[in-house]
C-alpha cells in the first residue's frame, strides 16, 4: 500500500506543467508575449518623449547665456527706434516689443532671425514660407515639431507685422488681442499676452518680465506721441 502512494505522489508530480515567463512547457504563451510588447512599447515611447524633450535640433533653443550682454544690448539698440514708432502709433509698448524679440528670436542669433529676418517665430503658409523645427509646450511637456514660418525683407518689417497682428487679431476674434494694446504698463501686458494665448510656453509672461526688468526696457516706453 506504501509503495501506491509513492507511486502516486511521483506521478502527481511529475504532471505538473513546468512554467517560466513566456514558456510552458516549451510552449510560448500568447498573453505572456502580448504583455512584454505592451511594456516594450510603452517604454519605447516614453523614451521618444524624453527625447523630444530635451534634444535641440535647431537653434530656437540655444542657451542665451553664450551671448554677452554686449550682444543683447546692441540687439536691442538695433530695434528700439522701430519698437518706439510702432508704440506711438498703435499703442504697443515698446518693452513688450523688445521682449518678445528677444526672447523669440535669441537675441537676433537665431537662424529665423538672423537669415530670414523673422523675430518672433510668426508661422506662415506663404510660398516664400521656410520649413523649421521649434519647441512646442504640448500636453504638460515640451516637444519639437516642423512648421512653416515668414520670412521678411528686415527687422523693421517683421516687428511691423508683430504690431498688426494685436492691431487686427485673430481670424476669428479682431479683437483677440486689444487687452495687450490697452495695457497700462508692461506687467498687465504681458499677463494679457499670456492670458490670450499668445505663446505655448506657460512661463511666457514671467520671462518676458524678466527680461524688461533686468535691462530696465520699461523706461522706453516714456515716448513721446508728438
């Protein structure tokens, strides 16, 4: 009787199914194999994302911190005087003017600037319209992307159209951005700028304060409208 059961127990032993991740019995498992693609793709695409990220691949994101203040302020010496005559005319502070172009357009050094005289990264469906990549703030992250954008003769005639755009507004609102035309001074400004949804960047007003503050361009907004 002793001997059955062993027998018994040796039988009941050896028929259960030897299973590792994939595999019974050296038999590939279907749910198995759909779980590890799932968890290979999943990691594949957050990788993409960190990618896209933090790559540069043009030069909207180079670090501003390369250019000396020289730079920056013959850049905005360069620009003021028709920052200031389209503040008299249409009431578009010329801090913000100045901000947004430097910020935009690093300093003038960008490839958009500097070859194609676009200050503040105005997309453009134009045929003179130049093909180039940008950072865009998409669902909580940034990410690079292609997009078509003016070109101009000058400075003078990118920062012309920058004016006509708060002027004329939107295609759908001629009034989309009055709010900024009205301001009283550069904070509320830039707070309407962000409010309207000028820029993606979620930190756009508070760079743009920044900037008029450490190069005081607050004080060119005191022109005459003689």
């Amino acid at each position: 009787m002793k001997n059955l059961v062993k027998k018994r127990r040796k039988k009941r032993k050896s028929s259960r199914k030897k299973r590792g991740f994939l595999l019974v019995n050296g038999k590939l498992q279907l749910t198995d194999a759909l779980v590890l693609v799932l968890i290979i793709s999943l990691l594949t695409v957050q990788a993409m994302n960190w990618l896209g990220k933090y790559s540069t691949s043009d030069d909207n994101n180079i670090d501003t911190t390369q250019f000396s203040d020289n730079t920056k302020r013959n850049f905005i010496n360069q620009i003021l005087p028709i920052a200031q005559t389209e503040q008299k005319k249409h009431q578009l502070l010329a801090s913000i003017t100045l901000a947004q172009a430097a910020l935009e357009s690093n300093w003038g050094q960008s490839q958009l600037a500097s070859k194609y005289h676009n200050l503040f990264g105005v997309k453009s469906n134009a045929a003179d319209a130049q093909l180039m990549t940008t950072s865009e703030y998409v669902n909580g992250q940034w990410i690079t992307v292609k997009a078509k954008f003016a070109t101009y003769k000058d400075w003078n005639e990118s920062i012309e159209a920058h004016t006509q755009l708060f002027v004329n507004g939107t295609e759908w609102d001629q009034g989309h951005y009055q709010t900024v035309l009205t301001a009283k001074n550069y904070q509320e400004a830039a707070a309407a700028l962000q409010k309207q949804g000028y820029a993606t960047d979620p930190g756009y007003a508070k760079k743009l304060i920044q900037i008029i503050q450490e190069y005081q361009l607050n004080r060119y907004d005191k022109v005459s409208t003689n």
